[in-house]
C-alpha cells in the first residue's frame, strides 16, 4: 500500500506472507493499487487463495498463475485465477501457452496421452532455447526434434520432464 505497487510477481509460498499481512492490516482492501498479482516459479495451490479472494474479490486484482521453464526464458503458459476456480476443486490450473510457444502432453514414446490422463509437458515453438550451453549430452536428451502426429510437421521441442493433464474442461492442470 505504502510503495503503490501496481504489478507483483511472485511465488505462492511468498504470497501466502502477503495474504496473512494483508489480512491482518488495517487498510481497507481497496487501498491496494494492485492491477495484477502473477505466480510462477513453484506449483501453485488454489485453495490457499481463499482468504484473498473473500478480502479483494476476483477481478481487482487480477490473479494470474504461470508455468515455466529456464529453458523457455522463464514462461511458458498463463491461466488467469478466479473464485470459481476454488468452487470447483481445481488443482493447479496452469493454463494456456504464450503465444510463441506450445504445449503437448505425451507419453514416454512422444505419443498424444489421451484427455484426462497425465502425459510428459513437451514444449515446442520460437521461445524454445538451442540447448544447454557446453552440455551436449543433457542437450540431446531434453531438446529433440519430433514429428507432431496431427500434421507431420518436425518440430523442436523440449522435454520438461513434469507432468500435466487436460481436465475435462479443457484446462491444463500441473500434476509435478
């Protein structure tokens, strides 16, 4: 409130601190001049935004979590968080790829895992780095190329090595 801070990024173990200050503070919830409150660099739990969300609301600031990589310059997906969210049970909703990137969820053999199941995060796209500088071993391990099955198309990827599913509602939840 003090600093004015309009844009805070921040992992959700940190902002767990900042819920429980805020909660505690004697300004009024709308003193904050937050627009958007974004989380990435650990998995993040839903329902510990309950206390937020019954002080601020959903819309004021905008919550939004992001999944990322070093290996795609830090982000690779974002997923704007409301109060339904919390409602409905979700996990740790990762959402959609940035717009030079995408996601695939595969198998051990880069096969499609089907709609629900957990699969491999293989990221492809122009954010995707060469490879590790002076590590051509772990290089050749983690950035293939791959034939998307849909198109034919070869493409550069990376193999996270996490895991996610498609949920049924067509979100991408982080499984680890």
């Amino acid at each position: 409130v003090r600093e004015g801070v309009t844009v805070l990024n921040q992992t959700p173990s940190a902002f767990r601190t900042l819920i429980d200050a805020d909660s505690r503070s004697t300004h009024p919830a709308d003193a904050l001049k937050l627009r958007h409150v974004v989380f990435g660099g650990e998995a993040l739990e839903l329902q510990m935004l309950r206390p937020w969300f019954d002080r601020h609301g959903d819309t004021q600031p905008r919550l939004v979590n992001m999944y990322g990589i070093t290996e795609t310059t830090v982000h690779v997906s974002y997923r704007p968080i409301h109060a339904a969210d919390l409602a409905a049970g979700r996990g740790s909703v990762i959402g959609e790829p940035i717009p030079d990137l995408r996601i695939d969820l595969v198998d051990d053999s880069l096969a499609p895992v089907p709609a629900g199941e957990p699969g491999e995060i293989l990221v492809s796209g122009a954010g995707v780095s060469k490879g590790y500088l002076r590590r051509p071993e772990l290089s050749a391990q983690r950035f293939i190329d791959w034939r998307d099955p849909a198109t034919g198309q070869v493409l550069r990827g990376y193999r996270s090595g996490d895991l996610a599913r498609r949920t049924p509602q067509g979100d991408l939840e982080y499984k680890g």
